[in-house]
C-alpha cells in the first residue's frame, strides 16, 4: 500500500532558517517540492501555500482525509 503524504505550507518550511536568511528570494513552493528527500514509497503533494496558510502551527487530517491546518497570524502581538 502506497503511503500518501499531503504537506501544505510544511514543505516550504523544511527548509532551515539560516538557508532561507542567506537568500535573496525564498524559495516558491512548487520549488520547494524538488527540495524534499523522502522514500519511494512516500508522496509529497502541495496542498496549499501563502498567502492561502501563513504560520502555521499544526496541522491534523480527519476521518475522510480533509486537512484542517491551524495558523497563529497574531503573534506575537500585544
């Protein structure tokens, strides 16, 4: 049985933080899809991206596979 695996935005975010600072321009997500080393048994699929999902903080799949993505657009803040 294949192994599906649905990343939104977490694909874009894999990459490290001192990679990203050294760049001029991020990394487009479709972009960052050729960046990903996973099994061959593995799927990686862009689901969504910014401005669609900006900060997210986890994410959780249901019973039917809908992905619901939770996002913390306010912090920090006063």
């Amino acid at each position: 049985m294949r192994l599906r695996l649905l990343l939104s935005v977490v694909v874009a975010c894999s990459i490290s933080p001192s990679a990203l600072a050294e760049q001029a321009n991020p990394i487009a997500p479709e972009d960052a899809l050729a960046t990903q080393h996973v099994p061959d048994d593995v799927e990686i699929q862009l689901v969504a991206s910014e401005p669609v999902v900006e900060d997210p903080v986890a994410l959780a799949f249901d019973t039917e596979g809908r992905l619901y993505v939770v996002e913390n657009r306010g912090y920090p803040s006063d």
